[in-house]
C-alpha cells in the first residue's frame, strides 16, 4: 500500500506541473500577463543584453578616439618640416661647423608682406634661402640667386608673389599647390613640363608681369619679353584694347587673366583642359576652339604662343602698391616714333580705314596704312581686285559681301550707308593714286633706260 501511494503521489505531481505549464502556455498565447516573477526576470535578461551590445559599442568608440588622438599628436610632434630642419641642420654642420648650425632657426617660419597681404611659411623647409655658401645644395636647402633677392628682398615680396603656390601650408604637396580647389599651384619644373614648355622658369615669368607689366623689356622674363613684342609687330591693339589703347572689334585684354578658368569652353579642345592650354590653342589656330570668330591665323610656332598666353594671363586686376611697380608708371608709354605713326595714321587721308578698323586684316599702301597682319589684300587696288574676283563693282559688294567679308561687316565693322559710300570713295582715290604712281615709275624707268648710254659694239 505504501508503495502504491508514493507511485500515485509521483504521478499526480507530473501531472500537475504537466498541467501548470500547459495553462502558461495557453496564458501566453491568449495574450495573459506573465506573472510578475517571469516578468522580472525577463526584463533583467533584457537590460543584459543590451548593456553587453552598447558596452561593445562604447569600448569600440573610446578606442577610435585615443586613436585619433594618438595620430593627431603623434603627426603635430612629427611634422614633415621638422625632418627638413634636421637634414639642413647636419649640412650647414657639415660645411660651417657645429656654431654656425646651432643658429639655423628651428619652428614654424613666417614672412608677412602686409603691403601684398601675403602670409608665406615657405622658409620652414627652404631655410637656405638668404644663405650664402649654398648655391650648390640641393633643394630645399639651395639658396635663391642673390642678385634677384637685392631687388624683391623676402621681407618685401615674400615667395609666393613670384613662384605661386600655397603660402600657409605647412606640408609639400600642399604648399607646392598641387591639391583640390587650390588654383595658384608652385609656377616650377612640374608645371612647365605638363605645357612642354622648355624653360622651367618660364611659368613664373607671368606673376613677374604682374608687377612690370607696364615694361616694355623686363630683365630675365624671356617670354614675357618676346610677347611684348608680338604684340606691337603683329599690332594686335588694331582689334583689342591693351594697357588702355587699341580697338574694339575683339574683346578688352585689360583683365583677360582673372577670368575665371571655368568661363572657357573646353568642348574642342584636345589635352589638358586648363585656362592657359586655351590660349596657346586658341593663338595657334583660332577658328579650331572658336569657329565663328573673325581673328586671324598668325601662324605662331610653339613658343610665341606660350609667351602670348603667359603674357594675356599675367593682365589681372591686382592690388599692388605703387612702389611695387618700376618707374611708378601706370600706363604704358609709346616710343616718339609710334606716337608719329599713330598720328599719322589717325590724320591721314586713310585715318578712315584705322578708326573703322580695316587695317586690322588690310592695308592701304596708297595711304601709307600699313596692317602688321596683313591677311587680306591691299585696298589700294580694291577696285580692280573685287572685279575680278567676285565680278562685282565695290558698291555692289559693299552692299552685298561674300565670304569673310559677310562676317565682318554684319558683326565687327557694321558700316552705315554713308559710309559705305566713303568708303568706296577712299578705295577708289588709294587706286588713283597708286595707279599714277605706278605710271609714274614706269616713265622714270623708262627715262632712266633712254638716259643710259648704248654698249658700243665689240670688234
């Protein structure tokens, strides 16, 4: 019996706890409130967890941040310039003994120019710059040609006014200027070769003009120099206004540099798509980036148009003192021979075809108007040449033109019907007068042959 008791107490008891989880789990699936020891016990799970996730998270984040920290220290403490001023310490060591090493400054360098508004640090690595001694050091240690610094001394001019680049950096690449959204990078070696431009100096030759652009002829600016006189030879002031003299039928050059290197349309041409690559296109072959425009092809080989692009580019707007500039000029004086030619030219009886421009593409021989480009024919014998080439009188063509002509005169030159008129009339006097000269000429020639005596007959 007592036997039999204990099996039936056992079963009954399975059963009950059998019974008890059956009802929880109806409970739970009714939706019945746990009871308040599961519910506990559920939340304290929860918290748990999720204090173990958001722990991970937090060690995770604390280690970035002493990371960053250490980097951050660490690159502050070991800056790239502080390696420059050690090698450039063991070199002056080398060449003029340990006292003279010791006064080499060490730190961040800084030049302030307040007059150009410049802030350059350039001198924290090229320390040697007004050293003597070092002409023969490699770079950044090598000083600056002496004879240039008596004349732009640092204190006045800094380094960045002349060789571009970034003044308040403190790391290479991006004092040199060669980084995004810095557009004035170092004016040096890597730039002219990106141009194929054979003088490494020849790009910093456009921030010297900034200064001498009022100078006819600048010491040691080749290209500048050669440009200048492109310019009077090929009298590009006949269409452009230049330094406050020239034409209107092309575009004002006065402030052509600070357009704004996005301005440009770059759809035709070929390489690099910069502001400077433009120009030297654009002056090799006008109509290849610009079809429509009536400018001629001056056939300039390489090198002119690189010295006219630097030239056209170095024309900015700058805020430059007066005493910055040599001989205090602010505009560019004419030669006492130019003077008399413009004159002459502005009086004279062809002064019709300067002031309306034609002498930009053609020149008028019977009135001693001479064009520097020369790409159309004289108008001296415009009379019988637009007959024979185009079968029509001058008024006719005037009234009606062909070809380029079509372009000029309904764009550049627009000329009234008086003037259409005076116009004829002027062309047909310069014809006059050349054709008498010639007749002339030819009874002198003549008279000249008649005068000479006859070689007597050999025996």
């Amino acid at each position: 019996m007592g036997r039999l008791a204990h099996d039936a107490a056992e079963t009954l008891g399975r059963r009950s706890v059998i019974f008890r989880k059956r009802s929880a789990a109806k409970d739970s699936a009714a939706g019945s409130p746990a009871p308040p020891g599961h519910q506990d016990a559920a939340k304290h799970s929860l918290w748990r967890n999720a204090f173990r996730n958001d722990s991970l998270l937090l060690y995770a984040f604390g280690a970035a941040i002493l990371i960053i920290t250490g980097l951050v220290f660490w690159s502050y403490y070991t800056p790239e310039w502080r390696d420059y001023q050690d090698e450039f310490q063991e070199l002056v060591a080398k060449k003029f003994g340990p006292e003279r090493a010791a006064q080499s400054p060490r730190g961040l360098q800084q030049i302030w120019v307040k007059d150009l508004d410049r802030v350059d640090r350039c001198t924290t690595c090229h320390q040697g710059m007004e050293w003597k001694g070092l002409e023969g050091a490699p770079h950044p240690f090598k000083s600056h040609p002496q004879e240039i610094l008596k004349k732009h001394p640092l204190n006045q001019y800094g380094c960045t006014t002349c060789h571009g680049g970034q003044g308040y950096a403190t790391d290479m690449e991006s004092a040199h200027g060669f980084i995004e959204h810095w557009e004035e990078p170092l004016l040096g070696k890597q730039v002219s070769d990106l141009y194929l431009i054979k003088d490494r100096k020849a790009m910093m030759q456009m921030n010297c003009n900034v200064c001498h652009r009022y100078d006819r002829e600048t010491t040691g600016a080749d290209y500048i120099n050669q440009a200048k006189l492109l310019i009077q030879t090929k009298n590009c002031r006949a269409c452009h206004m230049i330094n406050g003299r020239g034409g209107v039928i092309g575009p004002d050059l006065a402030y052509v540099g600070d357009k704004s290197p996005e301005q440009y349309d770059y759809s035709r041409l070929l390489g690099v798509k910069t502001a400077f690559a433009w120009h030297v296109s654009h002056l090799q072959n006008p109509k290849s980036l610009v079809p429509e425009t009536v400018m001629p092809n001056f056939n300039f080989n390489s090198k002119d148009a690189q010295s006219l692009a630097l030239l056209v580019m170095s024309w900015k707007r700058a805020n430059i003192p007066a005493s910055y500039r040599p001989g205090f000029k602010l505009a560019e004086s004419q030669t006492p021979e130019e003077a008399e030619r413009e004159k002459q030219m502005l009086t004279g009886e062809g002064a019709f075809f300067v002031k309306k421009g034609c002498f930009a593409c053609h020149s008028v021989s019977a009135f001693d108007i001479k064009s520097a480009a020369a790409i159309g024919p004289d108008l001296s014998f415009a009379v019988s040449d637009v007959q024979s080439r185009f079968g029509k009188t001058l008024e006719d063509f005037l009234a009606n033109p062909t070809g380029t002509m079509a372009v000029v005169l309904s764009t550049q030159i627009q000329l009234t019907n008086e003037e259409k008129q005076e116009a004829v009339a002027k062309m047909k006097s310069a014809y006059e007068k050349k054709i008498n000269a010639q007749a002339q000429a030819a009874d002198q020639a003549l008279k000249n042959a008649a005068a000479k005596p006859s070689p007597s007959p050999k025996k």
